[in-house]
C-alpha cells in the first residue's frame, strides 16, 4: 500500500525524542554557508537573523583541550588565510597540533577564490578578519541573541581511519559535553556523527542527550559499507548487513533518535520505517529548491541547508509554521 506523508503531519503524530523541537526543523548548515563563512560567528548569526530552528556546526580539539567549531581536522587552503594574509597552500597542521591562541592566528573569513570550492557558492559575502570560534562563543552568541528556542546540532569530526587527527572517541565525546553542560544546553543540543562510536560514548557518560546518527553510502564517504565483510568501523560495533542493509533499523538498534541520512539515499519507504520506529529524520546537505519540495513531500522532519532563507520561503509557501528570527550582532 502506498504511503503519504507530509512533513506538517508527521511532526504533529510522531512522539518527539527528548529535546527534539517541534515542527519541521529549518537548520543552516555550517550556520549559513551560503551566505556567510562556514562555522564562523557571522555565519550563525545570519542563520539567527533569518530564522533557523537548528544551527548545524561541527566542532574539533585543540592541543590545549578547547572545543572548536571548525570542518576539516586540518586548516585547508579553500578557507584558511596565515597571519600574514596569505592562503595556505596546502593542508595545513592539525587542528588537534595547535593551541586555541594558534588556531585563532588564521583568518577563516573568505573563501580562497582560486580553489573549486571558492566557486561553490558565490553568494558567500566575505568577513576578512575572522577567526576560528570556540563552542562556547557560539553558545554566548545565541544568549546575546535572546532566542531561547534555537537548537544546537553538534556533529563530531573524527574518523576510524585517521585516529591520530583527534582525540580517542571516548575523550573527544567528554570534552564536548563538558562545555555543552557548562552553558545548561545539554536539552538543546543534538549530538551528530558518521563515527558512530563517539555517539556510543555520548550515550553512556551523558544518556538524556539526543542523538542523531548521520549515514551515507558514496563514493566520497561511506560510512556503512554495505556488502563488504564485517562491521565497518564509523559503525561502533554494528554491522548494517545484519540490518538487510536499512539505514534507519540500525540506528535504532543503536540507540538513535535521528535517522541524518544524505538526502539522496531515502525513500518514502524507509522514511515510513524509520518513523515506524520512532526516528525523526533530518536529511543534509539540500539546496536547491525543487530537492526541498520533493522531500518535504516524502515526509522528512527536517533538512539540513546552507540557505535556510530558501528553505524557509518553500515552506513559507506551504503554510508550515516557521522559527522566529533573531537578528545578532557578531562581535
């Protein structure tokens, strides 16, 4: 039998995970990177003064255990100018090799316009002068904000294959937490990841945190390794072939709220299964406006954007109730 969903519908059936907001989730991804430098004060900003229910931001270490909100486990030359103004020309140290006062020597505010990906978003305004900010700045900056409704979705940068870049899964997941807990945010924050362990660990040490389990199988990153032999590492101990291959089945097995999938791979099926389960799903990275539609179609709880502005003119347009803005200043 075929199964029509819309996303108005789903947010008002579904039972919501602890802490999850309600409605259809508008995130900006990265803030809004379209419009402003990823991961920087200016970019969360904007995503605030737009109206956003979620800011997405990724975060890594420091040598001196500051949690930083920041891509790449090393400054790379697409984004990352030196204290001289010169673009680094090739990937540069690690971020979890460099203290915070180090880290916040690079500018982060303009795209290098000789790279491919400075070409991939032309709308981008530059803020030369921009540093790397801390996890806690970004939490400050809300409270400045006074918007006390936006959430935070953190994702972990770590990999399986790369351990040296990043502390163990068990010392990055505290150290998070940590400054998480330290702003009381611990209910407004969902806690994201394609390495699965660290998300194991988050729910031992911090068990009433959401947790939203991200799943992609492409050539660029996969991190369930269907078909191949044993349990891939991102996993944490599970083995998707033991799943029949589903997505959201795992991820409920281990313990997830949100089923994060990259927005080509779901279908009306599994997102019925993964609602039959009690999962919300939030797909990524998604902007082009004819991709939106067709997904709130299919009955996604969320999208995760880099133009939450595009986003929230679509559903605009569809009568869903939208996030207040909140215009800030980003000092």
């Amino acid at each position: 039998m075929a199964i029509s969903i819309t996303a108005a519908g789903i947010a008002g059936a579904l039972p919501l995970p602890s802490g999850a907001a309600p409605g259809f989730d508008v995130q900006g991804h990265r803030g809004a990177r379209g419009l402003m430098p990823e991961n920087s004060l200016p970019s969360f900003a904007k995503a605030l003064s737009i109206g956003v229910s979620t800011l997405e931001l990724d975060v890594g270490i420091t040598k001196d255990g500051h949690v930083v909100v920041i891509h790449n486990p090393r400054l790379e030359p697409e984004i990352v100018r030196d204290k001289t103004g010169n673009w680094l020309t090739e990937s540069g140290p690690a971020i979890n090799s460099l203290t915070l006062e180090e880290v916040k020597s690079y500018d982060v505010g303009r795209l290098n316009p000789s790279s491919q990906y400075g070409h991939k978003y032309p709308d981008q305004q530059a803020v030369d002068g921009t540093r790397v900010p801390t996890l806690g700045e970004v939490f400050e900056l809300v409270k400045r904000s006074g918007n006390k409704d936006v959430r935070f979705n953190i994702e972990t940068k770590l990999t399986p294959e790369n351990p040296g870049l990043s502390l163990p899964p068990s010392d990055f997941a505290e150290a998070v937490i940590e400054v998480i807990k330290s702003y009381n945010m611990e209910h407004r924050v969902a806690l994201q990841s394609f390495d699965w362990r660290t998300l194991q660990e988050v729910q031992r040490i911090a068990p009433e945190m959401t947790m939203s389990y991200l799943t992609v199988n492409q050539p660029w990153l996969n991190n369930l390794q269907t078909g191949q032999p044993g349990a891939s590492p991102w996993m944490g101990g599970f083995d998707i072939d033991n799943y029949n291959g589903s997505a959201p089945r795992a991820v409920k097995d281990a313990g997830g709220d949100i089923w994060s999938s990259f927005h080509g791979e779901v279908t009306a099926q599994s997102i019925a299964i993964a609602h039959e389960l009690g999962l919300l799903v939030k797909v990524w990275t998604v902007n082009e406006r004819t991709r939106m539609e067709e997904l709130i179609d299919l009955g996604v709880d969320g999208i995760i954007t880099d133009y939450p502005d595009v986003l929230r003119n679509v559903l605009e347009g569809r009568n869903i109730k939208l996030p207040e803005p909140t215009p800030v200043e980003s000092y």
